[in-house]
C-alpha cells in the first residue's frame, strides 16, 4: 500500500514519521521539492494511494472517482473546505483531521498580531528602516477587550494567553459553553452582537462553511469600534473582503490582521494590500517547527490505525 504525503511538514520535521510508515509496510511518496505539487503531478502521485496526508490540494469528487484504492484521507491541519467530506463518506473513505496539533502556534500568531498593531511594530520598524526616526504612540493590550468568535482549541489557547496579559476575554460559539469552562478560562459568553461592539479586537476561529461565508459584512464592521482590529487567523471567506476594504479605507476600524485570504495568494493588484491598515500574513500561523511535530505524528498515527497497521 502506498501513502503520498503533500505537505512540506513532513520533509522538515517528520522524517522519523516516514521512517515509521516505512517500517509498517508501506511505500511513502512525500513532498521534499519545497514547492506544491500542481493538480496534474498530484493527480498522478494519487492515482494508486491508499492513503493521503493532505495540505491545500484539493481532494474533491473528480480526484476521488480517480484513486480506486484510496481509503484514508487526513489533513495536515483541521479545515476541511479543501476536501470533499461528504463524497468521500459515500465512497466509504475516512477522512481525518489532526486536531489540536497546531491550536497553540495560531493562537500565540493571533497574539503577536495584536501585539504588532498595538506597538505599531510594523510600520516603526519600516520607517526606522527607510531613515526615519518617528515615535508613534502606541497601545497597551493590558486592560483591553478580546471577542473570539469561535471557542474551540484555538480559542481557548488564545483566552488563557490574553487573560495572562490582562485582558477581558468575551467568547462567542454556536455551542453552549459549559459554565465550567467559563470559570476555567475566566471569560463571559457573550452574543456576536456583543462582540463586534464592545471588543478593541475581535479574533475568528470559525470553520470556513457555507452558514459561515461572509459572517462578517457591512453590519458587522459598522457595528464595530473605529479603534477595533478585526483578526482573522481561521479561513478565507469568512470576511467580506469588499466589505473590509471600504471599511479600513474609510477607517470604519483600525486595522484587519489576517493569515488567510478568499484566495491565496492574493491578486499583486488586490485592492486590500494597498492599505497602510491591512496587514496579511502567508498563511503561516500553523506553522511552527513544534506543530509540524504533532501535525505529523498524529496524521500518522490516524494513516496507520485507519489501514490497519497500528
């Protein structure tokens, strides 16, 4: 049986999970050329898996009709807006996820943005940079409201962090929060609403599904504070990114901090990247050499168990 390995994780920290697929009987085709695969060469890799441990290629009904021997799917991370779950489950192929492997390093990556927009990080270091010497006044996080907006591994990861610096931490999930866990990350449950007007940052840790398309608009954005930074570390496509740049360019809010984009990379003429108040990163918020570890062991683990070899 074969297992093609798409991320690039597994080239830099999961050799000795290779080592181990190797020594359960498997023949492992990963990705060690430091770029994506394109459709067609992933296609071809695909072809006569039986397992795949997939990053951003699409794993969708067209690929799926094409790899007969295909039993297990897992993702290098926790969306699955890359995979076709549900054709997957009538062809009867588990789909896995690595579920808390890199919960820790968004988080801290969504505290590092509220910290860069609060010292005005960014913009010093470029104009110190470019031979000036200015000295904006800056923010403390101390003090300040948090709204998360979606209260799984990572938003629990993100409140612990944000209270330690003490901040007041609002959550919002479309399950009930137990009351227990309330008082264990010291922080209030709240409705969107709330949020979105009473938050200096409101951060998003929501799957990207069609009920979670454009959940935030123009009502969100108005409803939010002119010195609010609206965070998005979770998917693109869960802002309106029209909406967002009217928004900034208009300075409705302060600032957007985002790690994922509708479409990434973005367009060089992306209306959104030519403001001073936008700030994107490459969607690397996952990744960190400690989460590559995890990532890699525990989609391992699941290839192993779901094939019958653990």
């Amino acid at each position: 049986m074969k297992v093609l390995i798409t991320p690039r994780g597994f080239a830099n920290n999961g050799l000795n999970q290779v080592a181990k697929m190797k020594a359960a009987g498997l023949t492992v085709d990963y990705n060690d050329t430091g770029l994506p695969y394109s459709p067609e060469v992933f296609l071809e890799k695909a072809k006569d898996a039986s397992a795949i441990i997939v990053g951003v290629d699409k794993v969708d009904k067209a690929l799926i009709d094409q790899c007969p021997k295909l039993k297990v799917v897992c993702k290098f991370g926790v969306g699955t807006d890359n995979i076709d779950v549900e054709y997957a489950n009538q062809k009867n192929i588990y789909v896995g996820r690595t579920v808390g492997s890199n919960s820790l390093a968004v988080a801290e990556h969504v505290m590092a943005f509220m910290y860069a927009t609060a010292k005005n990080l960014y913009a010093t270091i470029k104009e110190v940079k470019e031979g000036r010497w200015d000295k904006p006044t800056g923010s403390e996080l101390f003090g300040k409201t948090l709204g998360i907006i979606g209260f799984g591994a990572i938003g629990k990861h993100l409140a612990r962090q944000a209270v330690g610096v003490g901040m007041t931490v609002k959550v919002n999930d479309v399950f009930d929060i137990p009351q227990d866990i309330l008082n264990e990350y010291h922080v209030t449950s709240t409705t969107p609403d709330d949020i979105y007007q009473t938050a200096d940052y409101v951060s998003l840790h929501l799957p990207l599904l069609e009920s979670t398309r454009n959940t935030v608009g123009k009502k969100q954005l108005e409803e939010m504070k002119e010195s609010a930074v609206l965070i998005n570390a979770a998917r693109g496509g869960i802002v309106d990114e029209g909406a967002l740049y009217e928004a900034l360019k208009n300075h409705e809010i302060s600032a957007a901090c985002f790690d994922v984009f509708t479409t990434e990379p973005p367009a060089a003429n992306e209306p959104l990247l030519q403001l001073d108040n936008f700030f994107l990163t490459s969607h690397t918020a996952a990744r960190t050499v400690e989460s590559d570890v995890r990532t890699c062991e525990i989609s391992t683990g699941i290839v192993l168990k779901q094939l019958g070899l653990a």
